[in-house]
C-alpha cells in the first residue's frame, strides 16, 4: 500500500469523522433541551395533585415482557380529573377483533382503538408474532383537547359505546369494512370515531365526527396521536432501541426526534404537517392528516440509559388540528412493516424514516436505493428465492458497475508498486537534496506515465455508493429472518465461535461471515498493500506493510456485530477486488514484445533471452 493510499483512507474516516461531529447537537440546543424538559416536569409536578389511579382491564394473554411494560406505563400515567366528560360514555370496557391476511387488531372501547396489534406474517426474533403496542391496557390512539371545565381530556381514558355488535370482523381478498364508535355527552353532543380497514394493505382510515360539542371545549385546537410504546422485537435488543424515535415530515423536510439520556423531553414544530411517526428498526406507526392541521408534538421518555435491554423507550406523537371551520377529522393510519413497497402505498415520503446513509449523500442514496437496490431484490426475488444468493449476484452486478473506477485504482496502485524500487534510489541518491529528490520524483512518474493520485481518487468516488449499501445492508426489511448457509437471519450478526471470555468492542462471539471477509480483505491488501517493494520504509514515513494487517483486524471489531447480510456483500466484493487485482498485476509483470524476462534478485538490471544465431 503505497503513500497516497494511505492518504485516501485517512480523508475517509476524517471526512467521516467530520460528518458525525456537524450532525452532534450543539451546546445552546442541548441547553434548551434541558429548560424544555425542567418545565414540562414542573407542569406534571402541579398537575400530579388531581390525578387518580386508572382503572387497569385485566389481559390474560399477554407475554410476560408484556404485561411487564404495561405495568409500568399504567403506574406511571395515572387518570386524570375529567368533570363533565368523566360521566361520559358507558360502564363496561368491551373489545373487538378486527383481522385481515395481513394484521389482528384488537380494539377496545377505552379510547375507542386498537389495544393489540399483531402483525400474521411477521415474527420477533425468538418466533412469536410481533404484537407492535406495549400499552395493551388502552387504546394506542387518543384525541386532546381543553374542555369548557378546564380540564385536559385524552380520548383513551373514556369508554366509547360501539356502534356494532359483531366481535369478530374478518376481511379477505379485496373486501373492506368499516367500525364505529361513539362517546354521547347529551342528546345532541357526541364524538364518533370510525375506522376503515382494507383486506389487502396495513394502510387504514379513521373519520372524526364532531357533532354539537362547541358548548363542551374550550378551544377548537384539538390534538390526535399515538401514545403507546412500541414493543422491541429483535435479539439485539441494544441496536433495535438504538433505532427507536419519532419523526415529523413537513415542509419537504423530515425532522428525527430521539433521546440520547434518560428522561423527558417534548418538541413542537408548527405549520401544516404532512405526517407523523414512530418506530423500531423493523416496525413503525404514522398518521397522515387528511383535512387540517397545524401543528406536530414529538414526545420522547427513557426511563433509564438507551443502550440497557430494561430500559423503555417511549415515543408519543400527535398532529394538531383545528374543529372551529369543521365537524370532521380525517386521518390515513399505517401500522406495520417499514418496508418500502407497503410504505410507499402509504406515502412516498414514508420510507425516508428508513436510515440509507448520511444526510450529505442523502440525493445520491435515494434514487440508487428506491431505483435501482429495492427493485432488484424485489425483480430477483421471483426467481431466486433466496436472498444470501441474492446478496452475492448483488455484489457481482456492483463490482461490474464499478469497473472502470476500480480499475484505473488497481492499475494505478500496481504501478506505483513497480516504481518502488526507482522511487527508492531517487531517494537514496539525492537523499540530502530534498528539492532535488522531488523533480526526480515527479519526473519519473511523468516517463513511466503514472498518477500518484491515481489510486486515491477513484476509491473516494467509490465511497458514496458503499456508505450507501453500508446503511441499507444493516437497516433493511428485506434481508431480516432470511436465512443463508449458517446464518439464520442474514439481518443479525451470524456468531458463529463462542469466547470463554469478552472483548471491549468485539464481544464474546465472533461472526463467520465477518471471519471470511477479514480473511479476504487481508488477502487483497497483501495484494494491492506492501507497495514498498521490498524496500525498507524511509526515515519519517508509516510502515506500510504493518498496515495491511492493522486495517483488517481493526475491521473485524467494527463489522462483527453488524448485519450478516451487510459481511457477506463486503465478503463478495473483496474477493471479487483481491481476483481483479491479482489479473492486473500479472498483466503489468507480464513482459513486452514476447521477450521472456529474467530476473536479477541481486538488482542487476534484466537480461532479456533470445534465440543464439548459429556459426
């Protein structure tokens, strides 16, 4: 590995390293951060004297980490003080199913929505079916707003009287189907919630009804959102919360709302809003207001450090609209996989929740990821139904791609290789005649026609299209609970040694996959590294032989809990690299004109062999 290489890989990882610092908060927001959550503490603090234990509906079929969270959420949001509206409604909490091929939702009357939603053709990492609500005690969704008497209502603490009696409703093929609720305040006030639910998408609606309730609130801003927590469904439960925020897109612009600490924190962004959401890694939930709105509230709690499996992480979002110009609230709901087909049914800006890289190469990500990644997985796997195979057919189609880049970096690397030794005696003969050395040195590469930043340039160019696959790889529906070889989840990392004892940063399991590509990556840097020729390293300069080792193993810490499917498509891609430039170093050595070369190991200058004349 020659200087400039070197210099290529250091601009990555500052360049990189730049990225992460500009994207960090700044003091001032991080200040502001914690004066926002001092005072929504006091305003729960001088609220806390009114409020009153809820009333909990037992849930028999729960899972254990389940009901666990359920405890906790019910012990730490207590029932308001509702005045007229606590006589709101009727006595019994009633449920009801709904169930498509797709989804079971199991609605309650407390709040009028869904208390359970479990996804049939999904699964969590140990099998069960992923049940996306954590708060199973009440409805997920739930309507605010000030009523006359003062008093701060949420729709999910009273009880809704349903406007059907089926408790089973199942839909099939293209069929649809509507549900109705209604909480009566008089004869002539009500509030009527109706769901439309398709056999064939997890999209659904939800109409709002307002009907004679002005003499009821007191302002005509009214907030709806999700207020559950949403259950982690993977084995590695510190990455899937790592993925856990909340999100508002508006303006063309989507803004990230996550906890880096435990604790409370609220963000308010203003103006009309397109859509609102929450999410795990794999899962999410978004509202999209249909009629009016004017504002987001983005609500984040953990109630203990983010990277701890015990700890809940809890998003709330909500969409503030106006009832002043109108009796109806419209809302298109989603709840389910974040995968891109079914999100972009939903909307076409749904899918940007998903991470596929850095912000600054974020005009470059989508197109390639929407356009060209999606769409080949999709096409190919109709006909491979495989997916690690996929990944390998993926990883030759991007090595082809990138070709001519690679190529000219191979070549220019090979070169420089082979001016080693020359570069060597400039550096020796004209050693005290620094400036001397220099035009040595340019004007040999001028003879031997060869662009020290020739192996660089192309690398960087490279560096847009692998961050991107990097991102996609780790984050994508596509690959997760696909099996390929040994790996059972080419989403999660293939461990496939155990340690009797644990590593800082690697852990105590080691990746096959990642074993492989460590493996071939050090077979290719001894290719295309050790460019000093044989020559020793020169006063002040890096071992450049001693890095080829460093980088490999450094890469084994990095990648060895990330995504098999992320180790397996660098896998492929090194040794489709280390192949190509094993052809183009015997390409360079191969010697001209049909002479064979013989060559002097005492660095004698080569005698080429012909045929004797005969006397």
């Amino acid at each position: 590995m020659d200087r400039n290489t070197v210099t290529g890989l250091i601009l990555i990882f500052l360049i990189t390293m730049a990225w992460a610092f500009f994207t960090m908060p700044s003091q001032e927001e991080l200040e502001r951060q914690r004066a926002e959550q001092a005072r929504q503490d006091s305003i729960a603090a001088a609220q806390a004297e009114q409020e009153r234990e809820p009333e909990v509906p037992e849930e028999e079929d729960e899972r254990p980490e389940e009901r666990d969270v359920t405890e906790r959420i019910d012990r730490e949001i207590p029932r308001p003080a509702l005045g007229v509206f606590e006589e709101a409604g009727i006595e019994d909490t009633l449920f009801a199913t709904v169930r498509t091929p797709l989804y079971e939702i199991l609605f309650t009357n407390l709040g009028a929505g869904p208390a359970k939603y479990t996804l049939l053709g999904h699964n969590t990492w140990d099998q069960h079916p992923v049940q996306m609500i954590a708060d199973t005690s009440r409805s997920a969704y739930s309507l605010g707003f000030l009523s006359a008497q003062n008093y701060n209502i949420d729709t999910d603490q009273l009880l809704f009287e349903p406007l059907f009696d089926d408790e089973l409703i199942e839909l099939s093929l293209e069929e649809s189907a509507e549900i109705s609720y209604q909480l009566v305040l008089s004869e002539d006030a009500r509030i009527v919630f109706t769901y439309t639910f398709f056999a064939d998408q997890y999209g659904y609606e939800l109409d709002i009804t307002f009907e004679g309730i002005q003499d009821y609130i007191a302002d005509p801003n009214v907030d709806f959102g999700w207020h559950s927590p949403l259950n982690l469904t993977e084995r590695d439960v510190a990455q899937d919360a790592r993925e856990t925020a909340a999100y508002v897109y508006a303006g063309g612009v989507l803004e990230k709302f996550q906890l880096s600490d435990a604790g409370r924190n609220e963000q308010r962004i203003n103006g009309t809003i397109d859509w609102v959401a929450s999410k795990t890694r794999f899962f999410g939930q978004f509202i999209k207001p249909i009629t009016s709105s004017s504002a987001a509230t983005l609500i984040g709690e953990l109630d203990g450090p983010p990277n701890e499996a015990e700890t809940l992480h809890h998003y709330q979002v909500s969409i503030q609209s106006s009832i002043s110009n109108t009796n109806n609230l419209t809302y298109e709901l989603y709840a389910g996989p974040l995968r891109y087909y079914d999100l972009l049914e939903f909307d076409a800006t749904a899918y940007d929740v998903v991470e596929i890289g850095y912000a600054l190469f974020r005009w470059f990500a989508d197109p390639l990821v929407r356009w060209i990644i999606i769409p080949f997985f999709a096409f190919g796997s109709a006909f491979i139904p495989n997916y690690g195979v996929l990944i390998i057919l993926f990883g030759v189609i991007v090595k082809v791609a990138l070709f001519p880049l690679t190529q000219k970096s191979f070549k220019s690397m090979a070169a420089m290789k082979e001016l080693q030794p020359k570069m060597q005696e400039i550096k020796e003969k004209y050693k005290d005649d620094p400036q001397k050395q220099q035009k040595e040195t340019i004007a040999l590469y001028k003879k031997e026609k060869v662009n020290p930043l020739g192996g660089c340039l192309p690398m960087l160019l490279q560096f847009p299209i692998l961050i991107t696959l990097f991102f996609f790889f780790q984050n994508s529906m596509l690959i997760r609970q696909e099996a390929f070889l040994w790996a059972d989840d080419l989403s999660a990392p293939d461990y496939i040694l155990s340690l009797p004892f644990s590593i800082p940063l690697l852990g105590d399991q080691i990746a096959g996959f990642v074993l492989l590509m460590t493996a071939a990556m050090f077979f290719q840097m001894k290719l295309t590294g050790g460019m000093s020729g044989g020559a020793a390293p020169s006063p002040g300069t890096p071992n450049m032989k001693a890095f080829q080792y460093v980088i490999p193993f450094v890469l084994l810490f990095v990648f060895n809990n990330f995504a098999a499917g992320l180790s397996l498509y660098y896998l492929v891609y090194n040794v489709l690299s280390a192949g190509q430039q094993l052809i183009i170093n015997k390409q360079i050595k191969k010697p001209k004109d049909g002479d064979e070369v013989e060559e002097d190991t005492k660095g004698k200058k080569p005698k080429k062999k012909g045929k004797r004349k005969k006397k």
